[in-house]
C-alpha cells in the first residue's frame, strides 16, 4: 500500500493547491504503532502527519454527518467497504453530497491488532508491512505473519474490493482478494444450536459488555441526534449492574435500530473492547431480509427503499417463527 | 409484582396485549358486549395501529413482568391507515426471529389479525395464546430482576 499511500497523499495536496477542497478527511497516526485516529486536514502542510496502511481500518462516513455541513468541501477517502455506508447516508440524507469530493481508494484488507498480540507478540516498536507479509519488529525480535493470518475478521469476508461510489478513485496495480470466508457461516452455526445453547452463548457474551456504547458511537447507521439509550428517564442510560435484561435489550435494540441499514462495515466488532461478536447479530438480521424479503445490500445504491421502508402484500407471516418447531 | 397464582397456587400467566384501535380494539370491544370470555389476566394497551409497536415496547412489557407479549392489529388489506400493519408485519417477524436468535422462547411473542367484528375470535385467540403461555411457565430469559424487586 506504500505505492497507494504516495498517490493519495499527492492527490489530496493537489486538491488543496487548486482550493478545490479546504479540508482533507484523512486518518493520521495515533498512540501506538497500530493506533490510527480519523482526522480532519486544513492545509497541505497539515497533511505530513497523514498516514494510509493496514491499520487505517477506521469508517470515515460517519464524520461527514457533520462535516459536510461546516462550509466548503471535503475530501474524503473511503476504503470499498465504506462507500456502501458512504451511500447508505447519502440515501437518508444524513450527509450533504455536494460538500463532498469523495476518493474512493484500494484496500488490501485491514490487520487485526489481536490477532497479532495473541500470538504472543510484546513491546511493538514497528510494524512493517511488506506485500502478503506482516513483519512485527519487537524489543524481543521480529516476527513474520501471513497477512491473510492477521485480518479483520470483517475483512475475511469483504463484500468485494469494488467501491459503489466516489467521484475519483486511486487503485494498486495488484489488487487482492482477501475474501475467503462466507459472512452467514457462524450465524448459520448458532442457528443449528438449541435454544438454551444460544441463550448460554449469547449471555455469556453479552455479560461482558460493559455499555461503553463505542459500538453505538462509531457505527455509521447509527446517527440519531437523540439517541434512544441517552434517555435518563428510559432507565437504559447506562449499564446496570445486577441484570441481564438490560444486556439484552441493549444489543436487541441496537441491532434492531440498524435492521435493513447496516452495511456490515463490521465497525462495531471492531471497536467493542469486550471483543463481543455484534457482528453475529448484525448478519443474522441481513440473513433474515435476504432470506424473506429478497437479497438486500444497504448502500449498494442511494435510491432503493430499505427492506423495512417497503412491504409486499404476500410477506410472511411472524407465526413463521414460533411455527419452526422445537419445544419451545 | 401482580399476583401470578391462583388461589390452589398454579401459575397463571400476565400477558400483554397491543391492540389496534380500529380493529382488534373493537374486537376485544365486542367480545366484551357479547360475554364472551378471555382470561382477566389479559393486558390490553391500546395502540393507533399495530405499527406503532416499536420493538421496545414488547422489550419493557417482558421487562415489567409480563410472560407472553401478543401484537393485534387489522387484517392485512384492512389497516385504517391502509398500510401500517404491513410494516409491523415485517419488523415483528425480524423481531420474533431476533429473540429466538438469542434463545428466547419462541412462543412469548405473537401477531394475530383481528377485526371489530371478530369477538368470538379475540377471545379465543386469547384463551389460545394464555394456555401456551401457562404451559411455557413463567418468563425468566427476558426478566428485569429490578423490576421484580420494585414490583413485589
Ligand atoms: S462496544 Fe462492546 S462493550 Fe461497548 S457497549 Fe458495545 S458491545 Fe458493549
Ligand atoms: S451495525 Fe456495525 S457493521 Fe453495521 S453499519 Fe453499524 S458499525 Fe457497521
Ligand atoms: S389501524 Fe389497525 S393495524 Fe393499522
């Protein structure tokens, strides 16, 4: 990406030379070696701290919300992935479009900081990516990986390495593949499962959220001004401590609340420092839509109406459901 | 907390249950009027429609202690606002899958389609979902022990 990362970089000073934009949204690095924070870039000079590699995993669209409204216009770089949310905003005219000059840029599929440090891997000095190895260079020594070994689980499963939308596109010469893996295969594994084996699985996962609400925050499809969990009347305002419903109401609603939007950008799943699988949860609702009502890719397009915007007269009924059988 | 026992200490079941206003409503209106009997421990909320159901509401009814939440609304074809249970349709059989996803009984939760002039099928549509309900017993996977606490 060394080679895509020059290209961007010239042609976001190129655009503020000729003032076609005054901001650049970009990702700049952060803390650590694997830390890249989404930011904003004012002038050319500002774009030194600019950065583009394996771990820029970050969704950009959803700071276009508010930046497409400041004056002026905006470049942004949006991944493949992100141009479906990119769309999908655009489609509920969350975002101002004319504001906006959006690059759509390659993507060799983003690194998973865990993956890495859960093979042992200690005081990181640098990371060097070189084609389809990841060399970690540590206090102890290097140590190599098979970029395919270190992925983003979402990028596993990459809806395809073709953006929906952008006014420019910068792209490798050696595009990869990195999709090996079928999105519905885990949530076709819960489904086989009784019922009290889900609820074991789901409250043994969801008992470890601990309401940072960092899945809310960072997911593109969730832009309410007022969000429903900031009610303090609601009594859902923050994690409690003794119960399990609230758990469940939580990730049932917030799920249910991106129903038909969600593009699986896999953000949330990213983000969640309990490492909590939202995306199992996501894609079951994804696999629910294609299922009854037709395949459905939010943010394929910016007009088709949303699987739960639209109806047909022959739709099933609920009684599908509790009509699947099982003792309970 | 309601009472959830009879006298000789069976179980018996609090549902709730959203009614439309123009149909079901009617309907449970109508059972009334014509004494046809459906178990008292029956909660009926009105609702404008049976779209207005947000997920939410079935959520915080199970939270509150019900057992069984059940969604009522006009026939297909028949919404007073001609389209809105074609919408609920859809978000409630997401949602009815969603809560069997998590492992929730799939018989808690229910859309039936009753009109003003149906009395005789609301009540028995009630008796029906009331004896699921005592057999699948009290709701415990959905409980608020918050709830139980303040309610007792
Ligand atoms: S990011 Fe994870 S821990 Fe935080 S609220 Fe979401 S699921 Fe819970
Ligand atoms: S729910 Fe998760 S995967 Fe879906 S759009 Fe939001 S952040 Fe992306
Ligand atoms: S008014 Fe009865 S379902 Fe809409």
């Amino acid at each position: 990406m060394q080679e895509i990362f020059g290209l961007i970089k010239e042609k976001a000073e190129k655009l503020f030379a000729d003032g076609s934009v005054n901001r650049v949204l970009g990702w700049k690095k952060g803390e650590t070696e694997y830390d890249r924070i989404p930011s904003v870039f004012e002038s050319a000079e500002e774009l030194e701290e600019f950065v583009y590699d394996g771990f820029c995993a970050a969704n950009l669209s959803k700071y276009l919300i508010r930046e497409s409204r400041e004056d002026g216009k905006i470049a942004v770089l949006l991944k493949p992935c992100d141009s479906y949310s990119f769309n999908q905003l655009v489609k509920e005219h969350r975002i101002k479009r004319d504001n906006i000059y959006a690059i759509g840029i390659d993507c060799d599929g983003k690194l998973d900081i865990d993956k890495i440090k859960a093979a042992g891997v200690k005081a990181i000095q640098s990371i060097e990516e070189n084609g389809s190895e990841v060399i970690v260079h540590t206090l102890y020594g290097d140590k190599k990986f098979n970029r395919q070994d270190v992925l983003l689980e979402r990028c596993l499963c990459c809806k395809g390495k073709d953006h929906v939308s952008g006014d420019e596109f910068i792209l490798a010469q050696n595009r990869v593949d990195t999709t090996v893996k079928d999105r519905f295969e885990d949530v076709r594994k819960l489904e086989a499962m009784t019922p009290d084996e889900r609820f074991e699985f789901w409250r043994s996962e969801l008992s470890k959220c601990i309401r940072c609400n960092a899945c809310r925050n960072v997911c593109p499809a969730c832009n309410c001004i007022k969000c429903v969990f900031d009610n303090e009347d609601s009594g859902v305002a923050a994690k409690a401590n003794v119960d399990t419903f609230e758990e469940n109401m939580f990730h049932i609603i917030r799920a249910f609340h991106v129903a038909g939007r969600c593009t699986d950008c896999g953000e949330c799943s990213r983000v969640c420092p309990q490492h909590i699988p939202l995306h199992l949860l996501n894609r079951k609702f994804i696999k629910d839509i294609d299922e009854l009502y037709g395949e459905f890719k939010a943010g394929a397009d910016t007009e088709t109406k949303g699987p739960l915007t639209d109806y047909r007269t022959g739709d099933a009924e609920p009684s599908l459901i509790s009509d699947r059988g099982g003792s309970n | 907390m309601p009472v959830k026992t009879t006298e000789n200490g069976e179980f018996k079941p609090l549902i709730v249950a959203f009614c439309c206003n123009w149909c079901s409503y009617a309907g449970a209106d109508l059972a009334g009027t014509s004494r046809l009997s459906y178990p008292a421990d029956v909660k009926i909320i009105r609702v404008p429609c049976s779209c207005r159901v947000n997920p939410l509401f079935i959520l915080r009814a199970f939270q509150r202690g019900a057992d069984g939440v059940i969604i009522c609304g006009c026939h297909p074809g028949d919404c007073h606002y001609t389209t809105g249970n074609y919408y609920a349709r859809r978000r409630m059989t997401l949602l009815f899958s969603m809560l069997d996803y998590l492992g929730i009984e799939r018989k808690r939760t229910r859309v039936e389609w009753v009109s003003a002039a149906e009395g005789v099928r609301f009540s028995e549509v009630m008796n029906d979902f009331a004896k699921h309900i005592t057999e699948l017993g009290e709701n415990k996977k959905l409980e608020d022990l918050r709830c139980k606490k303040s309610l007792d």
